[in-house]
C-alpha cells in the first residue's frame, strides 16, 4: 500500500515545484510575479475544491477509481499548458495546469489517505505521513528534472511546451503503478494485538465515529480548519517563490546564488517538506496531536522571526530556517488527517479530510498573494534584497500565532455528534492477510 500511494503522490506533488518554471515563463511571455503564480494558486484552489466535493465519492467508489481519475486530469492538464505555451495563450497554461491538473491533485491526494489508516488504525499518524510525504517529495524530483529539461530544451516558448509535454507523459505511466497496487482491507479488519480501547484511553482520541454530515457542525471542524489555513498560508506562499525569494534575498550581497543553486534550495525543501510529513506525524503519535501543533505553530512563527531579523546577513542561518519552516508546513498536512481521526473517528475521515482541505484552497490564494503582491510593491518602490519580503514574514507570524490559538481552544467532541455503534467484526490482521 505504501508505494501505491507513493506513487500518487510523488507524482502530484510535482506542484511545489512551480517556482523553477516561474522565471522562464515570465521571460517567455512577459508576465509578473503575481501573474505566474496563477496556474499554481488555482491549482491549490482546485485541490482544495476537488477534495471537498470528491471525498465522499471516493469513499464510495474506492482510492482505485480515485487513482486513476486523478492521474487522468494531472497528466491532461500538462498537455494543456504544453499547447498554451507553444500558441501563446497563458490562459490554457491557467486552465490546464490549474484547472484541470488541481483537479487530479485533489481527487489524487485524498485516494490513499483513509486506505492507509484503515490498514494501520495502531499508527494513524505514521500511516499518513507514508501516504503525504510523497507530495512533499514530489518537488526533490521534479525540481532538478524540470531544471534539467529548461536547459536542454530551452527557455523560450518551444523549449517550456516541450518541457511540459514530457511531464504530462512521464506522469501518466508512474502513476498508473498506484491504479494497479491499491487494496482496501477487509471489513473490521485489525493489525493483530492491536487494542482499540487502549489508544482511546489517550487525551482527544475517541474510538466513537461521526459522520462527515455531523462534523461540518461541530466547532472542532472549524477550530481545524483555521489552524490548517494559517500554517498552510505562512509556508505556501514562500514555497510557491522559493527559487526567486533566495536570489532576490541575497541579490546585494557578496555571493549571489545562482538558478541552478536556486533550484537546490527548492529541491532542499521539498526533502524538507517531505521528511516533515513522515517524522512529525509519526512524532504526533507518540507526544499527540494538540501537542505537535504546539511545535508546528509556535516553533515555526519563531523561525520567521529569526529570518526576519538575520535579512540577508547569513544565508547558512536563512536557509536552516527556511528548511525548518517547510518540515513543519510538510509535518501539518500529514497530521491532520490523524488529528481527524482522532476527534471524528475512521467512519468518514476521507470524506472530512476533503472538506476540510478548502483551508488549503483558502491559503493557495492567501499565501502566495502575499508574498509576491508585497514583493512586486516593495520592487516598484525601488526597493530590494529582504526588504522585499520582510513585511510578509510579520504577517506570517501574526498568523501561525492566530492558529496556535485556535489549536489551543480544541476539545473532545460531544457525543451528540456520534454514530450508534455498529456490532464489531472481529478478524485478525494475519488471517485476513494471508
């Protein structure tokens, strides 16, 4: 199960490497910083939306129809930005890659979520962190590979569509490994020796199930939803711009860093971002969810600060930060859904990760709105280096201290919200394997 998702996911997460193609795009077709950053906005946009109203489809039909029509639209949406680079038409790069592409993001990204957890209810932590760190590690490939193709093919107009054209190919094969290796597990099936009493005796965790129709009223829901916005809000938007974020840091200074070192430094938070969603969440199942959000949201408001206050004076001390940031962005994703299934139960818990994944749709457009909105302000006002990122870097403070809050605020759900118990099914995780 484990690489069915992967392959998913590694595939997907090509996403947080939009940065690299950023420069040549806007050479290519003359557009702003805000203006290439739409493809991947209404890409996060669409994740978000698709995961929403596609969740409980996919708890329906199963992650392996889920799979395939994810791999589907994510392919066809980089043959529809090839075609809208090679005429010219930025808006068929905004509607495939975005559109359509942010479609198959959504409807990839929840497929293997809630199989994993039912395959290992003991560590739902660790299981979803297996299953989303591949997004997160998407860009340690894609982002030297897309680097690589520019440079071979070119960065005008013919060499960015071809570029496309052989991601939407590529992705389209690696992806149908997971179409073919996913399984549900069988009914009441359990990991063997495996007590579900025993973990519920720990804070916020209830072996009772709430229905996605009863969770979309009860204030955690909601509580979830701002904390996941606002941790989401403070990494995407430096994520989005990271490759041209480090060269304009550090343009003044004695050592400019370069595209191909700027490619590094994305790749370098992508494994960051992808490490994060693995250790944290599997951390969260030993220390608790409430308590790991405590580091997610306090630690990493605290990282801005220092990246804010150091500007351009050390790059060694800019990039340890930075790659502490992404592994607490990457750790929060992979979280959440255990933080659901803690508080909401197994039941439902694809269908209520999908709702809640419009807090991304919401940070998709807040976050990179920010940063390159205030950039291209600060430019236009003849400033650069850190200064055209250091107000941006206190408004991301101020959020990660609004959600630590509302993390802080998260109680056990009242039982009005709970299903009737249904008569246990009693099958051991070796017979059922075997």
């Amino acid at each position: 199960m484990p690489p069915a998702a992967l392959s998913v996911h590694l595939a997907i997460g090509q996403a947080y490497a939009w940065s690299v193609f950023k420069p040549p795009l806007e050479s290519a077709l003359g557009l702003s910083g805000t203006a290439s950053a739409l493809p991947f906005q209404l890409g996060i946009v669409m994740l978000g939306l698709s995961a929403a109203f596609g969740g409980t489809l996919v708890e329906r039909n199963g992650p392996r129809w889920a799979m395939f029509v994810s791999m589907v639209c994510f392919s066809s949406g980089f043959l529809l930005s090839a075609l809208g680079v090679a005429t010219r038409q930025y808006w068929l790069v905004v509607l495939g890659y975005g559109f359509v592409g942010g479609i198959g993001l959504g409807i990839g990204y929840i497929s293997p979520v809630s199989t994993l957890i039912k395959w290992f209810p003991d560590r739902p932590g660790m299981a979803t962190g297996i299953a989303i760190m591949g997004f997160g590690g998407g860009a340690l490939i894609a982002s030297p590979w897309s680097a690589q193709m520019l440079a071979s093919f070119g960065t005008d107009t013919g060499g960015i569509a071809r570029t496309f054209l052989v991601h939407g190919v590529v992705y389209a094969v690696f992806m149908s490994m997971g179409v073919l290796l996913v399984r549900v597990p069988p009914d009441g099936w359990r990991p063997a020796g495996w007590e579900p009493a025993r973990t519920a005796a720990r804070p916020l965790v209830t072996t009772a199930n709430v229905s996605v129709r009863n969770a979309v009223r009860t204030p955690q829901f909601y509580l979830l939803w701002l904390v996941l916005c606002l941790n989401v809000t403070a990494g995407i938007g430096i994520l989005e711009k990271a490759s041209p974020m480090i060269r304009d840091f550090f343009a003044n200074s004695a050592a400019p860093v370069s595209a191909g070192a700027a490619a590094g430094f994305v790749a370098l938070l992508s494994l960051a971002n992808m490490t994060g969603r693995f250790v944290w969440s599997s951390t969260s199942d030993l220390i608790g969810r409430k308590n790991m959000y405590r580091i997610y949201l306090g630690v990493g408001a605290l990282l801005y600060l220092v990246i804010a206050l150091a500007g351009d004076l050390s790059m060694p001390l800019f990039v340890v930060c930075a790659v502490g940031i992404l592994s607490f962005y990457g750790g929060g994703f992979a979280t959440i859904p255990a933080y659901l299934k803690d508080l909401f139960g197994d039941y439902q818990v694809g269908a209520i990760h999908g709702r809640l994944l419009t807090a991304w749709s919401t940070a998709g457009v807040l976050g990179p709105l920010i940063i390159n909105w205030i950039a291209d302000a600060q430019q236009a006002a003849g400033r650069s280096g850190p200064a055209l990122y250091t107000t941006s870097l206190y408004i991301m403070i101020a959020l990660l201290a609004v959600g630590f809050v509302a993390n802080e605020l998260i109680r056990p759900v009242h039982e009005k919200y709970h299903e009737r118990p249904a008569a246990p099914v009693a099958t051991t995780g070796r017979s059922e394997v075997a």
